[in-house]
C-alpha cells in the first residue's frame, strides 16, 4: 500500500511537471509569435507612414508612382 501511495504521488509529480513545461512552452509560443507579429506590423505601419510622408513632400508635380512604391515598401 506504501509502494501504491509513492507510484501515485510519483506519477501525479510527473504529470504536473509535464504540464508546467507544455504551459511554459505554450506561453514562449504565444509571446515569440505575438512578437513577431507586432514588429511585422510597426514595419509595415513604418513604411507606410515613410511613403506617405514622401508622397507629400514631394516637390514636383509630377510624381512618379514608380519611385513613390518602391520608396513606401
């Protein structure tokens, strides 16, 4: 019966240390993709703002939609 209790205790142990690696992996998971995707984002919302501030103050008249693309991506 002590043998049973000390299987038990040993593989309920076990079980929550499986658990609290799956968690933690789970959340580094959750954080590196969250990171990810924000830095993805802010570049993006960089190179957007950069493009339109360069469509604007563009001096000429005739802007090249070209040049202006290839500076805003």
């Amino acid at each position: 019966m002590i043998v049973y209790d000390a299987n038990v205790t040993q593989s309920n142990a076990v079980d929550s240390v499986m658990i609290y690696h799956r968690l933690l992996f789970h959340i580094s998971l959750y954080l590196l993709l969250n990171i990810f995707f924000w830095r993805l984002i802010c570049s993006l919302g960089l190179h957007a703002m950069f493009g339109v501030t360069y469509f604007i103050t563009r001096s000429s008249g005739n802007i090249n939609v070209q040049e202006f693309l290839v500076v805003g991506l």
